[in-house]
C-alpha cells in the first residue's frame, strides 16, 4: 500500500490536460467575458479529444509519478505489457 498525499492533482491525468488547457489552448486567449472563456475553453477540450497524443501525454505523466512513488517506498509494481 502507498499512502498519498491528501492533495495530489499530479496523479491525477485530468491535471495534466487542465495544465495543457491553461498553458497552450487558452494561453493568448483574452476573453471578453465569462461565457466566451466557458465556450472556448469547451471547444479546445472537444478538440483535445480528437488528438491522441494530449490524453495519452496526460495519462503517461500521472503514470511516471506513481511509479515513481512506487520505486521510492520500495513495493514491486507489476505493470501490463
């Protein structure tokens, strides 16, 4: 067993893809108001779901991170091939 921070949004995916939301997709973005940040911020997510390699990025980081807790508490991780 590996006991985790109480807070930890790096083991979680979803933090990978909010991080490349906010630092690329919506990065220049000056919105005029709320309601064109929600839309906007809805259609890159939309457009993130069409590209593979923005998921795939954002499970293999939470993936590095666990196993790396994994190597630090000394337990053996047996992982699918």
């Amino acid at each position: 067993m590996v006991f985790l921070p109480p807070y930890s949004p790096d083991l979680n995916p979803a933090g990978s893809l909010w991080a490349w939301l906010k630092r690329h997709a919506l990065a220049d973005l000056c919105p005029a108001n709320l309601g064109v940040l929600n839309l906007t911020a809805r259609n890159k997510l939309k457009s993130a779901q069409r590209r593979p390699s923005i998921i795939a990025a954002s499970w293999a980081q939470a993936e590095l991170v666990v196993m790396s807790l994994f190597r630090e508490s000394s337990i053996t991780c047996v992982t699918p091939d």
